[in-house]
C-alpha cells in the first residue's frame, strides 16, 4: 500500500512541475543544476518564451534549442552560464535585442542565433567572446554598423552576418580575422569599399559579399587569397556598385555591378565600359549606327578598335586623336562622310588605318605623313580628292598603300620611292596624271602594283623591270586605261593594256625641240642616315662627274667620274663611315654644275 501511494505522490509532482531543490523546471522536466552538462532540445516543438530559470544550469556547457517555435527574448540570465561553449538557438521566432550579457560567456565556442527575428545592433560586448570560433547570426533584422571590436575576434574560423539589415562601411579590423574559413556579409546594405588589407585572410576559402552597395575598386592583392574565384559556391560580389579595373582573378565573375557613378565610366551604344581598363574594341557586324561619339577618345589604353561593317554615319571625331596608343584602327565599310580629321596624325603608334568602303571628301590630310610605324594605310573607296601628299613618302614602315577608287589628281609624287618596304601599291581609278615616277622602279619589295583607269602619260620608266613581278597577271600588275606611251620596257610591252597614244607624237616633238643635256630629280631620303639616293636624266650619252663637300669646302669622296647613256640614272652614296653633318653634293655634266645641300644624321 504505501508503495502505490508513493508512486501517486511523484506523479503528482511531475504534474504540477515540482522538482527537487537541486533541479530546475523546464518544459515539462527537471534537470539537475550541478549534472547538467548538455542540453539538447532541437526539434521538440517548443513554444513560447525561453524560461529565465535555465540561468541557475551553472554547470551547462552547450544548449540547443534550435528548430522550434521559440518567441520572446532571449533571457538576460543566460549571459551568466559562464561555462557554456556553445549555444544554437537558431531557426526559432525569438525576437528584440541580443542580450548584452552574452558578452559574459568568454569561454564561448559557438553562438548561433540565426534565422529568427532579432533586431537592433550588434552587442559592443561581443569584444570579450576572444575564443569564439562561429558567430552566426544570419537571417535577422539585425542593422547599423558592424562593429569594429569583431576585429577582436581573431580565433573565430566562420562568421556569418548575411541577410540583416547592416549598414556603413565593412570595418579594416575585420582583415585581423586571420584564421577566418568563411564570410558571408551577403544581402545586406554595406557601402564604401573592400578593405584593401582583406587579403590578409590567408586561410579564407569561402567569400559571399553579394546584394549589397559596396563601392570603389578592388585591390589587386586580393588575388594573393586562395579562393576559387571561379565558383560561386565560393565567391560571390555580384549586385554591388564595384568600379573598374577590376583584378585579373575575378575579372570574368563579377556578376551584375552597377558602375554609374564610376569615374571614367564611357557609354558606348548603350553600355557601359570603364574606358582605361580596353586594350581592344571589336564591334566589327555589330549593327550599330548613327555618329561616332567623342567619348571614343577616353579610351586612352586602346590599341585596337575595330567598327568595320556597321551603318555609322556622321564625321570621323577629331578625339579619335587622343589614341596615342593606337595601333590598329578599322572604320572601313560604314557611311561615314566629310573629311578626315587632322588630329588622326596624332596616333604615332599606329600599325594599320583602315577608313574605306565610306563617303569621306576632302584631301588626304598630309599629316598621315608622321605615323611613322603605319604599315597599312587603306583609304580606297571614298570620294578624296586633290593630291597625294609628299609627306607619304616618310612612311618608311609601309608595306601596303590602298589609295584607288578615290577622286584623287595630279601626278605621283617621287617621294614614294622612300617607301622601300612597300608590297602593295593601289593608286588606280583616280585622276592622277603626269609622268611614273622612276623612283617606283627602286621600290623592290613591291609584290603588286595597280596603276590602271587614270591619265598617267609620258614613257614608262625602263628600270620598272626591276621589279620582281609578275608582269603576265592583271593581279599583280596593271596600268591599263591610261595615256603611256611608246618605247615600252621589255618586261612589259605585251601586257599594257589599253592606252591613249594620241598626244605621244606631241610629246616626242617636244622632247626634240626641248633637247636638255642633264636634269637633276632628286636626293632622298633627305636627311638620311647612311645612304642616300641621287636621281637624275641625261639628254643625251654624257660624262657624269658627282663628288662630295663638306661645310669647309673639302672634298670627301668622288662618287661618279664616267660616262653614263641617255635616260634616268640613280647612284647611291654610302656614307656609313662618315660622321654626321651638313654635306654638298656637286654634279658636273658637260661644263654644267648643279650643287646640292643634304643633311646626314647618325
């Protein structure tokens, strides 16, 4: 009998919660306060408040409450549980603020309070939890700044802080988290910028920065972090206001940056691009039209901009000239018109023009002249008219002349056989006029030459057969439609083509009456270094005498003393061993002396 009635009496007390003076009531049973080490109630549907009485547990190591319906604060009282190391309550409905006293628990390993309702800032007192390793209180309606004392913290190894409310900007002390694993600062409202010393997160592997409004370029030293910035299951800065020039290791995963208020921000046909961070622009088919914009000139870096085969219309801008690097300019197939601005003389650097297949007027700006490492220049097609420049012949780099379907007049100038290096020489279907220039005979690198449908005229210059070409192929060589006239050279009187003879009788009765003993042409390059090039024609089989002066009168070397037949004739000084200056050649021919200034320079 007094067996039942003991056994009623207990029930009773666990009824109505009545526990022993060494236990404690909660949710239902009792624990006992000095053996109650561990508390692990995730997942039991608990409700309501979390009872002040679990801060008389002193002896509590590690409490989980995590996945229930838990509301209410967190109770002050657990702040004085000073052996706890580790405490989740995660995934509950507990609201208000995180209770100052938690920065009592200085043994802490771990406190995760995410995925609940906790709102207001983060505790200043969090600076004494120096043995924390996880702090992750993700998914709250946490807001202000994250603190600077979380620097302090330099054993934590994961810190999550995402999806709250935080602002300002990310605290430097936060590079002090040396052993750091992971960061997660996403879906937030952090500003200002990375700082710089981030990269002194050696052991970080995963970094979620993504949906917030960080600014400001990104250090390079961040690529000394050994993350794979290839994946975003571990690097994610997408949707944040990141400028350019951004570093080569996340270059190609950035995501969506909004980069209005970027400085050296250029729009281009409706985009955005950070203009000194292109090297190359390649809109070659792309469809676009309307005007080139003069924001072009902004992109001071590029050295290849191609928007060949597109509907641009308008002038060429003249800020196409602050391209000082450029090396490969393509405008070529558009309906571009007016003339070609003078400041394209500017671009030293460049390799390669192209502006045909547009409606370009005006003459040829003569300041093309000083891009001295064009190798191509392709102006064909257009409407350009006047002469081609003497200054063509300082090009000495180029190898490919397109200058035919133009409007151009006037005869070719001689200075063209400067162009030693040259393998093309388009100048067809123009206006040109006068004599060949016997200088283009010299040019032995030429591989094809076009000279058809103008109205050249005069005797072709019989040293052109020097040249290695194939003469049987329209291809390679054509003067076709023009007014040249008899004797042809060897090489090529069978493949003249059409020609205009009916002023050639005119032109041989004039030679008779204008019969000339000697004519001086030319000496180029002029200033030269170490050889120069002296042209000159002959009325009739002569003595030639060519000798060379310096500014004092001295004679330093005869270069010619015989007699030479009749025609065009040049002789080649080689001053290689002569110390640079002002020198006189001096030419005699038949009791005729001509003198002549050129300047050699080292």
């Amino acid at each position: 009998m007094k067996k039942v009635v003991l056994v009623l009496f207990f029930s009773v007390f666990e009824i109505f919660g009545q526990c022993n003076d060494e236990e404690v009531y909660l949710w239902s049973s009792c624990y006992n306060i000095n053996t109650t080490y561990d508390l692990n109630l995730s997942g039991q549907g608990l409700i309501d408040s979390i009872p002040v009485e679990i801060g008389q547990l002193t002896n509590l190591m590690y409490l989980d409450l995590s996945n229930n319906d838990l509301s209410g604060s967190i109770p002050s009282e657990l702040g004085s549980i000073s052996n706890l190391l580790g405490i989740n309550l995660s995934n509950n409905l507990l609201s208000g603020q995180i209770p100052f006293e938690i920065g009592n628990l200085t043994s802490l390993m771990l406190l995760d309070l995410s995925e609940n309702i906790f709102t207001g800032l983060i505790p200043s007192d969090f600076v004494n939890l120096t043995n924390l390793l996880e702090l992750l209180i993700h998914q709250n309606q946490l807001s202000g700044e994250i603190p600077e004392v979380l620097g302090n913290l330099t054993g934590l190894v994961k810190l999550k802080l995402n999806n709250n409310q935080f602002t300002g900007s990310l605290p430097s002390s936060i590079s002090n988290l040396i052993n750091l694993n992971l960061l997660d600062l996403s879906h937030n409202q952090i500003s200002g910028n990375l700082p710089d010393q981030i990269n002194n997160l050696s052991n970080l592997s995963y970094l979620f920065l993504q949906n917030n409004q960080f600014t400001d370029v990104i250090a390079e030293s961040i690529c000394e972090m050994d993350i794979n910035w290839s994946s975003n299951y571990y690097f994610n800065i997408s949707n944040n206001n990141f400028c350019p020039q951004y570093p080569i290791c996340i270059e190609n995963n950035l995501g969506d940056q909004n980069i209005d208020n970027c400085s050296g921000i250029v729009e281009l046909w409706g985009e955005q691009y950070f203009a000194e961070a292109f090297t190359e622009l390649d809109f070659q088919s792309s469809g676009i039209q309307g005007e080139i914009p003069p924001e072009i000139g902004e992109f001071i870096n590029l050295e290849s901009l191609n928007l060949s085969s597109n509907q641009l219309t308008g002038s060429i801008p003249a800020e196409i000239g602050a391209l000082n690097n450029l090396k490969y300019l393509d405008l070529s197939f558009n309906q571009l018109e007016d003339s070609i601005p003078s400041s394209v003389s500017n671009l030293l650097s460049l390799v390669e023009l192209k502006l045909h297949k547009n409606d370009l007027t005006g003459e040829v700006p003569s300041g093309l002249g000083f891009l001295q490492n064009l190798e191509l220049l392709n102006l064909y097609d257009n409407r350009l008219s006047g002469d081609i420049p003497s200054e063509f012949g300082s090009l000495t780099n180029l190898k490919y002349l397109y200058l035919h379907q133009n409007e151009l007049t006037n005869s070719i100038p001689i200075e063209i056989g400067n162009l030693n290096e040259l393998i093309y020489l388009y100048l067809n279907n123009n206006n040109l006029n006068g004599l060949i220039p016997i200088e283009i005979g010299g040019l032995l690198n030429l591989e094809k030459i076009r000279l058809q449908n103008n109205q050249l005229f005069g005797q072709i210059p019989e040293n052109l057969c020097d040249l290695n070409l194939d003469w049987t192929s329209s291809v390679y060589f054509n003067i076709n439609n023009n007014n040249l006239c008899e004797p042809y050279p060897g090489c090529i009187e069978n493949y003249i083509g059409n020609q205009d003879t009916s002023n050639c009788s005119d032109l041989s009765m004039n030679k008779s009456e204008q019969r000339f003993d000697f004519k001086f042409r030319s000496a180029f390059p002029n200033p030269f270094n170490s050889t120069i090039k002296i042209d000159f024609e002959l009325g009739s089989p002569e003595k030639v005498l060519i000798n060379i002066y310096d500014v004092k009168g001295r004679q330093i070397v005869n270069i010619l003393d015989r007699n030479l037949r009749e025609g065009n004739h040049r002789i080649q000084w080689d001053a290689k061993n002569i110390s640079s200056g002002l020198y006189f050649i001096k030419m005699q021919v038949k009791g005729k002396t001509i003198t002549e200034k050129v300047l050699l320079l080292e």
